[in-house]
C-alpha cells in the first residue's frame, strides 16, 4: 500500500499542480495577513494583539482553506484519478494485479496527505508573516497547528463530493476545474442565503464544507482571547458530535459511490 | 492436471448482441510459441485481455498454470507478463521512473531489474528523455521491457512488433526466440502479419470473427502448403486411371472433368504428359502450382486474406 501511495506521488513529478500548491500557500497567508496588518490601529495591547493573529488564523481556515482547498484539491484529484484513463495505464497496473478500490485507496490518500500538507504549509507561512510583519503576537501555536492538521484531514473529506462528482462524469480536466470551483460557489451562496435568513441556520451544518468552518470557528471561540458574538452566532455552531456524523456520511457515502464509479469506466 | 499453461474453455465475450470472440478453445503448451493469427477486429486483443483478467468473459473459463483466472489473479497474475494493444505510461515520466513505478508495485526493489529489463530492449538506462517525447518503436520497446521486468514464466504479447522498424522486428524476433528456447518461458503473441507468425511460432492458432478456425503446430501447417503439379487434360477421370495403373500412385486430386493435380512431386512431368497423350488424352496444360500459408489462410478465414 505505501508503495501505491508513493507511485501517486512519483506519477505527479513535473506536474505544475504541486510548486502551484505551494506558491498558493505562500500568496494566500500573505494577503490573510496583510490585511489584518492593515486593519491594526494603534492599539498595542498584548490582548489585541494576540487577538489580530487569531484573526489571522481564523481568516486564513474560513476563506483560504474553506473555499479554496476543495478547489485545489479538486483539481488534484481529477489529475490523480485521470491518469490512468488517459494514459492507458490502468491495465497495467491491473496485471501486477492492484485492484481498484486499493487504487482508488492510495489516490485518496494522496490527495489526503496533500491536503495537510497544504493546510500546515498555509499555518506555516502565515505565521511567519505574522512575524515579518510584525501584523501580531504570535502565540498558542500547539494547538493551532495540531488544529490545522485535523482542518486538513477535515477539509478533505469535505472535498470528496466533488471528487464524486468528477468520477461520475469522467471529462476533461477543465470540466473537473469548473466542478471544482461550482463547489466552492455552491457553498458561499448557501452561507450567504443563510445570512440573509437566520431560520435557516440548521441546513447550512449539513454541508460538510460549511459544518466543518462552523464547527472550527467553534474551537477557535473556546479558545480564543476576546469573545465579541451575538448569542445568535451560537446557533451556527454544530456539536462536535453532529459534526463527525456529517462529515462521517460524507466519507462513507463519496467512498461507496467512487468506487461504484470508478469500477464502472474502468471495465 | 492438463500440459497447457494456457487453456481457454468456450471463451466467449458478448459486446451488447455482437459476439467479439465466441466459443474459444485455445491451448498454450509450455515452453512453446504460440501465434494467435487473426485480421484486425478478430477478437485477439479481447481474447488476451480475458485471459489477463482484464475483461470479464460473458461465458467460459480461462485456466492458467490449471487455475481457473477468476479468484485466482493474486497467484497467476505475478507470474505473467503482458503487452496489451498500445504502451500504456505516464508521458511526463522518464523509462527509468515510469519502470520504476512499477517495479516497486510488484515488488522489485533492486534498480538491477529496471536496467537488465532496458538493456534487453536497446533502451538506455536513466535517459533524460520522457516518455512523451519517445518515438512509436521505443514506446513499444519500453512495453516490451515493462512485460519482461519481472522475469515471468508466462509472455502474453498482442502485436509485439507494432511499429518496430525492419531491423527491431528481427531483434525482437530473435529476443522472443531466445526467451523460449534459452529460459523456457511459454509464450502467447497475436499479430494479423502472417509471415511474423509463420517465423515465430511453433503453435499458430487462427482467429476470425471472434472464432477460432484452426490451431495446430506450424510443422502440421506447413504439410499443408503444399505444392503439386495441375494438369488439364481432356478427361481427367482416364487421366487418373493411368496414374494410378501405369505410376501406381494415388496422391492426387480430380478437381473436374478435365482438371486433376497430383501431390506427388517426385515424379517425372515429362514422361507423365507423354503416357496421357499415347493414351489419347489431350494435355492443354501442365504446370507446377505452390499452395502458399497465405492460400491456405486465405481460405479458412473464407477467401479474405491475412496481409
Ligand atoms: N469495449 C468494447 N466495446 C464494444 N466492442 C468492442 C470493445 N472492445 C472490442 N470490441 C469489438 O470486438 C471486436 C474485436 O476487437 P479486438 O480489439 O479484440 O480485435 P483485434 O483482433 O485485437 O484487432 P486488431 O488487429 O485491430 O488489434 C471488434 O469488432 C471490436 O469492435
Ligand atoms: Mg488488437
């Protein structure tokens, strides 16, 4: 198995994908925090101060990773999951014999080990802008990096109905980059319907992408320095419980219907 | 136990109503050759990709080693190597890395297998080129080397010599002899070149239509290219008479009225001719005729011709 996850790895060599995620990383904590710098004041108190970096962490999880992580991740799937296809290399690999579903395994993984490594490459550099900035004291790092892990891990299986979804139509990259980027869509106008009305509060928490933001900004809160929300703002938040289970179904219903899939076009 | 290494029972594969191969028996005997002949479209490559596993049958079995392949890949599979229609790699990859790849699925850990296996195919071992910018030969060539990495018992190649030029074609001819004949490995390889066939194998067996025609050893094949002597002649039943009275034979053939050949080639033409016309037959002609392979396939595929 480690060596079928290795090969996904050494089958993306030369590919533009992984220096793309990294640069992605590094421009995406940059702006999180130069725009938290901007919005800084004069107030230069310790509590303010550790306040501006949570800000930061809190910005760079909500809009950078929330929206843009199912995205990359997306598109770094239909390459992983095309490949085969498109290379006619399936059979192949059928012959040494790997069945499919430890095939789609290793390629789940990757994207997975992908996903963290974005996640931590995104804590990593926004801290350290924080830093050079000087845009906040950085502080609790523990726990927000140990909370970025479980983000990643999080995230990508929050990403996985997409990945359903390019399976299913089997198409170019460009349709699975569209795909991609109608998820991210489809979950900022679901939010912003609910911010229009509040009753409509307990859907939003049954997609996984907005139950998994919610249920960070929860964690972050608990463990924040200052707490300024409205009580209604509490209703957003899922337990920890309804948060597993939503994100639980997610994963057993997009591995059962991949595989279903993925069997079908490669008979 | 049966002696084949590879033995299909009622092979068949349904496409919708259409019947790509049907009701296929073929025999692998080891450390032989085997040729499976066929036109395009005949149904080689869904036969192979059956037996790989590759394809599910509609019906029948494939045994290997005596297993049946269904439920038994894990076993059979490692010990087969297999070229299937085109060369199948990942083009931003080099030959080395797409091998290694591989390798390490199969669990080859030793570098020494990716570049024994390049060696034997004339490719270089950690060439910078990638596999995109490779030409059709050595595509081919790195298929070749992919199916032979892991020293298997059994070859399963479809069209090995599908873009090698004249000079690869006889290598890999020699290298697939060698295989055979030095390390005993029993092979089974599909082309629709007759004369690749005929140089290759020592068992051919003829596809068409998804059926198979004929299987039999080239030697036995070979008996039937025949060649006799065509006479037409006025009366071909007294013509027979008089070869059968005068030069006691009866290896021949009345074709009609006035055509007749005779297998027998040891036989003097000159003094033939001459008893028919002292007997009063008219001899209009008499010519040495040669029924090549190519003849003889012509005929079981139903006149169309392998070329
Ligand atoms: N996936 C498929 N779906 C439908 N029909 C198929 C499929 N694969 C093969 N066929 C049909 O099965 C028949 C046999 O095809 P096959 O590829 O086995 O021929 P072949 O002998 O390998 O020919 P060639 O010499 O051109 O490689 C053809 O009529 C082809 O159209
Ligand atoms: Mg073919």
């Amino acid at each position: 198995m480690l060596n079928l996850i290795a090969g996904e790895f050494a089958k993306l060599k030369r590919k533009k994908i992984v220096p793309f995620i990294v640069l992605l990383s590094l421009l995406f904590p940059l702006l999180v925090v130069y725009s938290s710098k901007m919005g800084m004041g004069n107030d230069t108190s310790v509590e303010f101060l550790k306040g501006r970096f949570d800000l930061s962490y809190t910005m760079m999880l909500g809009y950078g990773l929330v929206f843009l992580e199912p995205c990359l991740l997306g598109i770094l799937a239909s390459m992983l999951f095309f490949m085969e296809r498109d290379n006619d290399t399936f059979k192949n690999l059928c012959v040494i014999p790997v069945t499919t579903s430890r095939l789609i395994a290793a390629k789940l993984s990757a994207v997975l080990i992908y996903g963290i490594f974005y996640t931590l490459c995104n804590f990593t550099f926004m801290t350290f802008f924080t830093w050079i900035l000087n845009a906040g004291i950085i502080y609790d790092i523990g726990f927000k990096l140990a909370f970025s892990f479980i983000f990643g891990i999080g995230i990508t299986i929050a990403t996985l109905p997409v990945i359903v979804f390019i399976i299913y139509f089997n198409k170019s990259y460009l349709i699975s980059t569209l795909l991609s980027f109608f998820y991210a869509i489809l979950n900022w106008s679901v939010l912003s319907i609910v911010e229009i009305n509040l009753s409509l509060v307990k859907i939003i928490n049954l997609f996984p992408t907005l139950c998994l933001m919610n249920w960070s900004s929860k964690k972050m809160l608990d463990r924040m320095a200052d707490r300024h929300l409205l009580p209604e703002a509490y209703l957003l938040f899922p337990s920890d419980i309804w948060a597993f289970v939503v994100l639980g179904i997610t994963l057993v219903l997009s591995l059962l219907l991949m595989l279903n899939f993925y069997k079908k076009w490669t008979r | 136990m049966s002696d084949y290494i590879i033995e299909t029972r009622n092979l068949t594969k349904k496409y919708g109503n259409q019947a790509s191969v049907s009701e296929l028996n073929i025999h692998v005997r080891k450390g032989r050759i085997y040729g499976l002949l066929g036109r395009n479209g005949a149904g080689k490559t869904t036969t192979m990709r059956m037996l790989l596993g590759l394809t599910v049958p509609t019906s029948g079995e494939v045994r290997i080693f005596g297993n049946p392949i269904q439920g038994n890949e894990k076993k059979i599979l490692p010990r087969i190597g297999s070229l299937i229609e085109s060369p199948g790699f990942y083009p931003n990859l080099t030959a080395t890395e797409n091998l290694k790849i591989f390798a390490k699925l199969r669990g080859l850990d030793n570098e020494n297998y990716i570049k024994r296996a390049l060696e034997l195919v004339n490719l270089p071992y950690r060439d910078k080129k990638l596999f995109s910018q490779y030409s059709l030969g050595m595509k081919q060539r790195l298929a070749i080397a992919l199916a032979v990495m892991h020293d298997p018992a059994v070859l399963i190649l479809d069209e090995p010599i599908n873009g090698l030029d004249p000079i690869g074609i006889a290598e890999m001819r020699s290298f697939i002899r060698e295989l055979c004949d030095v390390k005993g490995k029993t092979i089974l390889i599909s082309s629709h070149i007759l004369s690749e066939i005929s140089l290759l194998a020592d068992d051919i067996g003829i596809i068409d239509h998804g059926k198979l025609l004929e299987e039999e050893s080239l030697a036995e094949l070979e008996q039937k290219n025949r060649h006799y002597i065509h006479f037409t002649v006025s009366d071909s039943r007294q013509a027979a008479h008089l070869l059968e009275t005068v030069f006691q034979t009866r290896t021949f053939k009345i074709r009609d009225k006035n055509n007749i050949q005779l297998m027998e080639m040891n036989l003097p033409v000159a003094s033939i001719t001459r008893c028919f016309v002292e007997n009063g037959l008219e001899v209009s002609e008499a010519h040495l005729c040669e029924e090549t392979l190519e003849d003889y396939f012509k005929k079981v595929t139903g006149g169309e011709g392998i070329a």
